[in-house]
C-alpha cells in the first residue's frame, strides 16, 4: 500500500452478539447489541431511536495482515465469479479492514443500541454510528453484476 499520513480512530462502541466467528451468511438471524464505549454517555444515542435504521461502520479487527487484499480476487474464492478488485466487492479482507452495514434499530436502551442485521461478530470495535437518512440513500436505480445478486442470496 502507498506510503501516507496515518490516522487513528478510537471505537465509540463494541458488538456484543451472539456469533463470534465471521461466518459468510444468515446474519438476519443473529441478534446483536451495540454498547458504548467508556467515556460515552446515553446522551449520544438520543434521538437514534426516531430513525428504523443505522449505518454501523466497523473494523475487521480478526482479518490478519496475511489476508489483506490489495488486487483482485474472485468474491469467496469461486472461481466461477469474476476475478474483481477488493474495492468492487465487500469481503473483509480490505486494505483498511473498513466494514459499513445497514442494521435495523430495535430500541435504545440506556447505552445499548439493539440491531438486526448486522454483519459482524462479538467484540467488533464500532467506529461510528449514522442514521440513515433517506436524503443520503442512491438517487435512481442501482446496478449491479449477477454474481452480487448470487452471494447476497443467503446473507441476511
């Protein structure tokens, strides 16, 4: 990777969830608690509970030096899916170990945020919370290849 300024972030927050290894799909199915990290009052989840959904973005912090991807690879290894770049897909093996879900907000609870549908594993360090607006959601419809459409088929 290109040599750059460095950033550091701190998580704001950790997954507390009832899967702990990072396994590719049915994560519809698995509950999830979002707790603030020391230093953050409630206060910072008022109002979240107003909005159906919050944008999680996490660090993939079990992916080890040795599985970050700085070309192409075929998505989960099938070979019968095109050899693409790691930034036209979203496997966990990215240069920055950057994850962003979109989760379903339950309820607000004190300093938890209950989810579903959120794609990472007990202990995940959570870099920010955003409510997802429509104003920011795609204008116009959204392409995509066939084999997107084949890997998130049993995702969620």
């Amino acid at each position: 990777m290109s040599e750059g300024p460095v950033y550091s972030v701190r998580p704001v927050a950790y997954v507390r969830a009832g899967r702990c290894e990072p396994v590719d799909d049915r994560w519809d199915g698995v509950p999830a608690r979002i707790e603030l990290a020391d230093g953050l009052d409630a206060d910072a989840l008022t109002g979240l509970d107003a909005f159906s959904h919050v944008e999680v973005l996490f660090l993939f912090h079990l992916v080890e030096e040795a599985e970050i991807e700085l070309a192409a690879r075929h998505p989960r290894g099938r070979a019968d899916w095109p050899r693409i770049g790691i930034f036209a897909q979203r496997g966990k093996g990215r240069p920055n170990r950057l994850g962003a879900t979109i989760a379903r907000i339950l309820k607000v609870e004190g300093r938890t945020l209950h989810v579903s549908g959120l794609d990472a594993v007990d202990g995940t360090p959570v870099l920010d919370l955003k409510p997802v607006m429509s104003g920011f959601l795609p204008r116009g419809e959204i392409d995509e290849p066939r084999w997107a459409k084949e890997i998130m088929a049993d995702y969620w």
